[in-house]
C-alpha cells in the first residue's frame, strides 16, 4: 500500500459547524438551462439554454425535468472541457419523490452517483460535499447538479395544473430548469480561478410555520441560523462578503431573514441577494414572491453569481441555497416545515 | 328579475366565501367540504329550501345547493322507502352532478393535456 | 385571527420557550406577509360567481320553456354547466378565470366539476386505472364522502323522527 503522504494534515474544522479547506477545490464548469418563464426572466440572458417547450420533448414532467438536467450535466462537462470519463463523482438532487427526476436524467452519464436530497437547498449541499470529496483526496473532479421543474412541482405538492385556485401573496413560483458545477481539484482555466474556500452546513430549524405557501418563512430562520454560525465560526463580519446570496427565501422570506439577523447584531441589508427575487420580474411575470425550486439557487448562481465573480463585479460570496424540508403527507398529518441552508463560500483568485 | 337575483344571491354567497379563503388559509378542498356539508344541515333544518325557491339558481348553483339536493333526495326517498332510502337517496339525487363530471372528465381526459402555466 | 397584538421580531429571538417562539414567529411572519387585496377578490368573486349562477339561471328558464319540468330542468342545467366547465377546464380558460374569480370559480358546481377534470387531465400519463381512475377524485372526493356521510347521518335522524311520530 503506498504510504500517506500527504503531511499537510491539519484539521480542516473549523468552530461548531464549518470547514476550510486546504486545497479548495476549483469551479472548473457551470452550466445553466432553463424554461421559457425564466428566460423571459432578468437572468434570461445569461442562461447557457433556455428551452421553450415545458415538455422538452418528453411525454412527461417528470421526464422532462430528467431532460433539463442531463443536457444541463452534459452542457458543465462539455464547458469544463472534461468528458464523462474525467468524473469521479456525480452529486445530485431534486424534489420529485425518491429523485426520479435525478435518476432518470443522469443514469446515462454513467458516473458513479451518490443522491441527495436537501429540498432547494440541494445545491448548496451537493457543492459542500463535493468539495468535502476532493478536498480530502477522494475525487479530482465532481460534478453537483440538481433540477426542478414548475410543473412536476405543483403536480406533487399543489394542485394539478388545470385546477383553477388563486395564489396568495406569499407563495413562490418553482423554477423551471437545471444548473450544474464541475468542481475540480486543480485549475483548468486560463484566466482566474474561482474556488470553493470552505463551508458551513446548515442544521434543520424549525420555528413552527405550517404554510406551505409561505416557504420564505419557513426559510429563512435556518438561513438565518447558518449565516450566524459562519460568522462565529469563522470570526467574521457580514461586510466580509461583497453578497450574502440566499437560495429562495423570497420577497417575505428575504425581509424576515433581514430582521432576524440584526437581532442578532448581524446587518446584511446592503450586501444580501436571493435567488429567488433575481430570477424573475415580480411586477411584470406575476410570481409572487418569487422563485423557488432547487434550479432556483442552481441556475442564478452559474448563470449569474459566477459571472459576476468571473468579471471580477464580486471578489468573495458566501452562496447559502435554502431547503424547506416538508411533503405532502408530512403537511396532511399537521407537521411544522423544518427549514435548512448550506452556505459555501466561493472566491475569486 | 330572476337574473338580478340569481345574479346577487350567487355572487354573494361566493364573495362571502372568498372571506373565508383570504382570511383563514384554508384549502379549497376544505372549503368545497364545508359547503357541502352546510347545504345539507341547511336542508335538514328546513331552511335551504325555501330560500332556493326564492334565489333560484343563485342558490342552486353553489355547492350547498348540491348539499340542499342530497339532504332532499334522502328525505324523498325516506318516505317512499322507509329505512332503505336512508342509504339510497343520497346517491340518487347526486347522480346526475357526479355522474356528468366523472364522465365528462374522463371523456376529456382522452383529448386534453396538462398545461404549463406562464 | 385578530390578534393584533404588535410582535416585535426581538420576541422571537430572545424567546427561550421553542413554542411561545413559534407562537411569536408566526405572529410576526402574518404581520409582516402582504396579503392579497381582500375587498378585490371579494369585487372579482361576487362578479365571476354571480355570472354564473345568472348563466345558470338561464339555462334553467330554457330548459323549462323546451317543456321540462321544473326539477328536471334544474338537472339539465347541472350537465350543461358541468360540460361548460370541463369544456373550459380542457382548453385552458376555466384556470385563468379562477385567478380573477377566486371563489367565484369555486363555489359553484362548475368549481366541482373542474377539480374533477383537472386530476383527470393531469394523471393520465400514469394510466387509466392508477393515474385518472385513482386521481380523479383527490379533490372532489372529499365533497362526495362527507356530502353523503352528511346527508345520511341527518337522514337518520329525520327516519328515527318519523318513526317515533315527531314529524
């Protein structure tokens, strides 16, 4: 057996609940497909794809969400200018029941897959573990992806599509789409590096909020509790970050979270964006509070958040995808919606 | 003159009802229950009725004339059947509302598909 | 509903009771939710829900001027107005009336009807028996249970009344 030489063995842990990495991992390849809504969207420029067709040429949703996310896996591999072979590890999530639309889009990628599920903060979850793998020397390069699609989502947690009922003020509109990342443990771009330097994982929070058309609220205590525990962790101050980006806390979700950090003497007020009140235009595409969905955080953030690093708009962000972790049967039977946020920090060298 | 009531009777109980969807959060499932249910207690009561034959489709239309209709159809049949009638009037007055949408539905179940909202 | 007790978002975070806090939370998150225009959607479905009860009417009256009597032309009216809303339902309009209507769209039979047709559209991928046949009824099912469940228990009482001469 050869010997361990890695002598750079110092613990990578960091407070309570965070890492930094040694060897932060680089983000070699993003990609971003999205619906026609989205497109239409202020982000709908910056999308690699955007597909009219909801169907995408499929029979189903289910099917269709399964589409967006292979083209979106093979369109981050293409772009990192790796083939399917270069990875070592497929990371990936989405919010149809046991993540069939995961299994089905990625099973003919043919890379070893480990499923996740962390609501729409799958993102956040899949970058942090990915990078956990290459960081520790158990992979060179990763590919975290997930998916959501509008339709599949209300299908499983609302109304058929076709069912005439009104949305109130404070639900959020699932985004339609995929987006993936190719994590790497050595740089391949020419220009400058963007790496992961270190995570916080967020803990389930649950402050009793039963309104699945609220999500924000349901949210945004556990966006809440994880940014407050990188900033101990770490010893920082908010004004660290050029952006505080949250996943889709939303219109509601974004001012609760804004409120309850300041009790805690925390104020991201000048530096704090979501996803989710990026991604469309509240007045004109009527959605409410926003967007929301694990494409929601995926697709502003390659499509977006990465750009902007690249363009070197932003030198340093924290990324916090936010998971509202409840089901249908759970809300039937009277649970809360416990809430969770995976924050990573991504920096531009 | 008909219309106008049917036209505020109808409205009315509909804007109330929009009261209860706004201000308490519950389901339209919920809701289409409760109207059912109310329809039939106001038609045991005796009162459903008369105010039907008053407001016309106005009270007719809305879910707890369908409750008013099934309460009626036991009552019916109770006394033309005695005991059974208990457990067949139900059905029997309901039929033709549950009849037509189930068949309807599934008739246009073969020729419509789900529709992404925009 | 109206406590209009004024949460302040320090009662959330200093409060040590986790179930007073949740109390506090959602307290505060209702204060701080925009609600959609009460009196607008009352406006929208007072309008939708009158015009069709007013449509019902008129098939109704026309259906009693072909020679039908009185309770049959109120069930032709209710196949009319089932056909009409599943109709609408299939091509797409029936939901965006909704929107506007609200209850309007609700309350009414054709609100039944629709959420029979709409599970019956959006299942059919996953087959005739487990997706239409068992889907058809996730949302009207519950009218037609406690509808019956209802009537019966009153019947019950109006037999037992009979029975011992009351009425």
């Amino acid at each position: 057996m050869p010997e361990n030489k890695n002598l750079n063995n110092k613990s990578k842990m960091i407070g309570k609940q965070s890492l930094l990495f040694n060897s932060p991992p680089y983000i070699i390849g993003a990609s971003s497909i999205t619906g026609k809504k989205e497109g239409e969207g202020p982000l709908g420029h910056l999308f690699d794809a955007v597909i009219e067709d909801p169907l995408i040429g499929k029979e189903t949703w289910e099917e269709a969400e399964s589409e967006f996310m292979k083209q979106a896996a093979e369109k981050a591999i293409q772009k990192a200018g790796l083939t399917n072979k270069d990875i070592r590890y497929l990371l990936a999530g989405d919010l149809l029941g046991q993540l069939i639309a995961t299994s089905f889009g990625i099973a003919e990628l043919n890379i070893p897959f480990f499923g996740l599920f962390g609501a729409c903060s799958t993102i956040g979850e899949a970058m942090s573990i990915g990078s956990i793998l290459i960081d520790g020397g158990f992979a060179d390069k990763v590919l975290a992806i997930t998916s959501s699609h509008f339709a599949g989502a209300e299908k499983q947690f609302r109304y058929p599509l076709d069912y005439g009922n009104q949305r109130p003020y404070s639900a959020s509109w699932t985004v339609t789409g995929s987006g993936a990342v190719v994590l790497s443990k050595n740089n391949s771009n020419d220009g400058g590096a963007i790496r992961v330097k270190g995570i916080t994982t967020g803990k389930i929070v649950d402050f009793g909020i039963k309104d699945p058309m609220n999500m924000g609220a349901a949210m945004a205590p556990a966006a809440c509790d994880t940014i407050k525990s990188h900033m101990e962790d770490f010893g920082l101050e908010a004004q660290h970050y050029d952006k505080i980006i949250t996943g889709d806390l939303g219109y509601v979700g974004s001012d609760i979270l804004i409120d309850l950090l300041k009790e805690h003497n925390i104020d991201i007020s000048s530096n704090h964006m979501d996803c989710g009140k990026e991604i469309f235009d509240q007045e004109s595409q009527d959605t409410h509070a926003g967007g929301s969905g694990c494409a929601c955080s995926a697709v502003t953030f390659t499509g977006y958040v990465l750009k902007q690093l690249q363009e070197g708009t932003w030198k340093r962000v924290l990324f916090l995808p936010t998971g509202s972790l409840h089901s249908k049967v759970s809300y039937n039977e009277g649970n809360t919606m416990p809430g969770i946020a995976h924050a990573v920090i991504v920096e531009a060298e | 003159m008909e219309y106008v009531k049917a036209f505020l009777v109808g409205g009315a109980i509909c804007a109330l009802v929009q009261i209860l969807l706004d201000c308490t959060k519950l389901m339209p499932g919920r809701v289409m229950v409760i109207l059912v249910c109310t329809g039939v207690f106001l038609g045991a009561l005796g009162i459903y009725e008369p105010f039907a034959e008053w407001a016309g489709a106005g009270a007719g239309v809305p879910l707890t004339g369908f409750g008013n209709v099934l309460f009626k159809g036991v009552k019916d049949a109770i006394d033309k059947e005695g005991f059974l009638g208990i457990f067949k009037g139900g059905f029997t007055a309901s039929a033709v509302g549950i009849s037509s949408a189930l068949i309807f539905s599934y008739i246009a179940s073969w020729f419509f598909n789900p529709k992404m909202k925009s | 509903m109206g406590n209009d007790k004024n949460v302040d978002v320090s009662k959330v975070v200093r409060e040590k009771d986790t179930k007073t806090r949740n109390e506090n939370y959602n307290q505060y998150v209702n204060q701080i939710t925009p609600k959609n225009s009460l009196p607008k959607n009352m406006i929208g479905a007072f309008l939708v829900g009158g015009i069709i009860c007013t449509i019902g009417q008129f098939f109704t009256n026309y259906y009693m001027s072909m020679g039908a009597d009185k309770e049959a032309a109120k069930s032709y009216n209710t196949i009319t107005l089932v056909f009409l809303s599943i109709l609408l339902t299939g091509i797409g309009i029936y939901q965006k009336i909704a929107k506007f209507g609200g209850a309007g769209t609700l309350v009414p039979i054709t609100g039944f009807a629709n959420s029979v047709a709409a599970p019956a559209v959006e299942y059919k991928k996953e087959g005739h028996v487990f997706g239409i046949g068992v889907n058809i009824f996730t949302i009207a099912g519950p009218v037609i249970l406690y509808g019956i469940f209802s009537s019966w228990v009153l019947g019950l009482i109006y037999y037992i009344l009979k029975q011992l001469d009351v009425m």
